[in-house]
C-alpha cells in the first residue's frame, strides 16, 4: 500500500460527545498501516538516492522492531498507552531515517558544488585556449653549417 492510499484511511476524530469522538480500532490500524507505508517509502527514497547501507539499514531494522510491537486492535480493544508510545517511537525513528537521507543529499550537494566549480573552471581554460592564435606547423631546415660554432644559420619557414 502507497503512503497516500495509507494516509486516505485516517480520520479527524471530533470532541466529546460528538458521536465521531471515540478513536476506533480501525483509526489504530490505518495508523499503524500509514507508519508500514511510511517505512517503505523512506526505504524507497535511501534506495533511489543511494543512501550507504551501513547507515539506513540499522534505523529501518529498529522501527521495523518497534512496527512489529505495536498490535492490531479489534472493536471492543482499548486502546493501551503502548499501542500510542510505539507510533511515537515509529515515527520518531522515521524522523531519524529521514535526517541521515538528508545528511546523505547534502553531502552530494556539497559534491556536485565542487564538480561544478571544477568544470566551469575547465570551461574557462578551454575558452582561454580557444581564443589563442591557431598553433601553425613549421618545417625547420639547417643550412650553411660551417665548422665555426658561430657561423650556424637556421630557417624556419611555414609549412
């Protein structure tokens, strides 16, 4: 299930003694459904954005640990300050997973920064290159060697 089908199946629940004022069991297992969509998604985007393993993995293992403590309801359950303390911790360890792909994007901004400031310093030393005169070939000839060390006449002259 997608993070927003999840989210669809949460409702406001109203104030006292509006008849929609009692959190059901199902307002538990559409959050809890909601913190399993959140989980795979942010898994998902470390995927995609190549977030190191070593780093994700651990947090994604310890809210799968807190995901599998907090129990499915029934009508008639009540609702146990536990069942509501996970989902804090759930989405506290979520908030933790989303700061390190954070930490990890940032990273990569700082990288691309650097390589765009080596290539425009590369472009500016192309463009430098390019507005030279044109290197011409030249054909070197020695003549008129005499055994004179002074008498020694070169030409250069365009090929």
């Amino acid at each position: 299930m997608s993070l927003d089908e999840a989210l669809k199946k949460l409702r406001y629940v109203k104030r006292w003694p509006d008849p929609e004022s009692e959190i059901r069991a199902s307002d538990v297992l559409a959050k809890l459904e909601s913190l399993k969509a959140l989980r795979d998604a942010l898994k998902a985007k470390a995927d995609e954005f190549g977030c190191p393993c070593e780093k994700i993995d651990p947090l994604v293992d310890q809210l799968d640990s807190i995901l599998a403590m907090i129990r499915y309801v029934k009508m008639g359950d009540i609702v146990e300050p536990e069942d509501h303390n996970y989902m804090v911790d759930a989405l506290k360890k979520a908030r933790d997973i989303l700061s390190e792909i954070e930490s990890f994007c940032m990273g990569l901004k700082d990288q691309l920064e650097e390589c765009q400031s080596a290539l425009a310093e590369c472009q500016s030393k192309l463009e430098e290159c390019l507005a030279r005169p044109p290197f011409k070939a030249y054909r070197v000839s020695v003549t008129d060697i005499s055994t004179s060390k002074f008498a020694k006449r070169i030409t250069i002259n365009p090929a």
